[in-house]
C-alpha cells in the first residue's frame, strides 16, 4: 500500500480512538461540513460532492457500498458518482472490481487506501493491468484515495476520489475522511423518511418511471399503458414529489439507486 501526505506522526487508523477523535475535530470552519447537514436529498449530497472534490483538485468522486463476496461488477454498488457511463461499463466489462488491491484493503481495515498509476497493476495480470491503466489514463485517473468509513449502526461506504494532483496533505486527509463520514451519516438520516415515501409510490407511478428509464417519452408510454400522454406526466410529477426529487432523470436514479428499478430492467 502507498502511504502518500502521512510522513510525520501519522494518524493510527487503525485505532477508533483516533477515528473518534478525528469525528469529534473541530472542523467548523470547512464550509462542506457546515453544508452537508442542510442536504436533504442525495442530489443535494451530489452537488456537494462535486464542489468538494473540485476544491481539493480531484477529478471524479464515487461513493460505493461494500462489496459482499459475490459481488462481481461495480455499477450494482454505486450509491452516488460522477465516474462517467463509459468508465463504469468499461471497469465492469473487464472484470477489474474482482481483481481490485484496493478492495481486499479496505474490507479488512478502516485506513485510507492510497493508490498511483503504478498501483493499479498489482494483483492484476500484465494484460489486465495495461488495460487498466489505459482505460483510467483515458479518463484521468492518475492517482486516488479510498476512504471507508462506517456509522454507528454499522452502514459501511467507500467514498474515493481520483485525478491527478500532489499526494494529500495531513490536514487534507482528515478533512477528507470528516466530510466523508459526514457523508455516511446523512445518507442514513436521508434514508429514513425516504424509504417511507417511495412505499408511497403508486404501481402505476412506478410503472411510468420504470418505461422513462428505459428511454421511453410520455407519449410512447401512454401507448403502453393505453393511457393519455397528460395521465403519464401527472404520474411522473407525483412520483417526482413523493420522492423528494427534482425533475424525472433524478427519481428515476432515485428508483434506480433503491433498487425499485433493477438494472437488468433497464433493457426488457
């Protein structure tokens, strides 16, 4: 593993004394911790996530579950990300999640998980790395970091973030690693009363969010369902509310991100 920004008394991570020190630090004057706690939906939480990782000269960001054993392909974890389409189908076509370094670290510790260009071939063979580093080149992904964190409750993430900048500062890193349980934490307050409300969603509003996912406009769906085009938008709008998102793209990814549409759905 590649310890980058952590030359001089680094933090024992491995210790939840200094994981509960670093949550209890005084970051008040970090604007994104001040901003998580008005986050009140995960597109909110996406937007945030965007400034945040532009402010510290990443790239992209990706915040994923954990993956159980039998996890093969990233794009069934990913709860929030702004890794292009491409990048995500082209990491699962070549199977990269099972032969991650990066995985196998995290699962069995809680310390940051650092990584460079060179990084990406171990536990990978030559074909499988050159290809790997030519598809994240391709992207600029040069270098990351992988953060779990957990809450109290036991939920477990893993946000990262990847470019190409300086390893990390100290001070960085920790700011890194408060906003990201911040993250994780909101994310679990967020849940809650919206796992309440898409109970709430009606069949046939489902039933119209599911054809919009795959690519269907309002009148063609009313075809489907032998309804009129304005009966479809009324459903979609409900749908929309009822879910607390912003237009039609959003709670369609709301959909998908909670499992009411299921990827394989997606091309039926």
């Amino acid at each position: 593993m590649i310890q980058l920004g952590l030359t001089s008394a680094p933090a024992d991570w491995s210790d939840p004394l200094q994981l509960e020190n670093v949550k209890n630090t005084d970051f008040s004057g970090n604007i994104f911790s001040e901003t998580i706690k008005y986050c009140n939906t995960s597109f909110d939480i996406f937007k945030l996530f965007k400034d945040f990782t532009k402010t510290f000269g990443f790239t992209d960001f990706i915040v994923r579950k954990f993956p159980g054993d039998d996890d093969k392909y990233l794009r069934d974890l990913i709860i929030i990300s702004s890794w292009p389409p491409e990048l995500i189908n082209e990491y699962d076509e070549l199977g990269l999640m099972v032969s991650s370094l990066a995985y196998s670290k995290v699962r069995k510790s809680s310390t940051p998980y650092f990584w460079n260009f060179e990084s990406i071939a171990e536990n990978r063979s030559n074909e499988t790395a050159n290809l790997a580093k030519e598809l994240f080149q391709g992207f600029g992904h040069y270098n990351g970091v992988h953060i779990p964190v957990s809450d109290s409750s036991g939920r477990r993430i893993i946000v990262s973030f990847s470019g190409n900048r300086a390893p990390l500062e100290r001070h960085e890193l920790l700011e890194a690693f408060y906003f990201a349980t911040c993250v994780n934490d909101r994310f679990a307050e967020i849940e809650e009363p919206l796992n309440f409300r898409k109970s709430q969603l009606s069949d046939r509003e489902l039933e119209c969010l599911k054809w919009s996912a795959r690519g269907k406009t309002s009148f063609e769906i009313g075809t489907i369902l032998d309804i009129s085009e304005n009966t479809v938008n009324k459903y979609i709008s409900f749908a929309i509310k009822k879910l607390n998102c912003v237009n039609k793209t959003h709670a369609v990814a709301e959909c998908i991100y909670q499992n009411l549409i299921e990827s394989d759905q997606l091309t039926q």
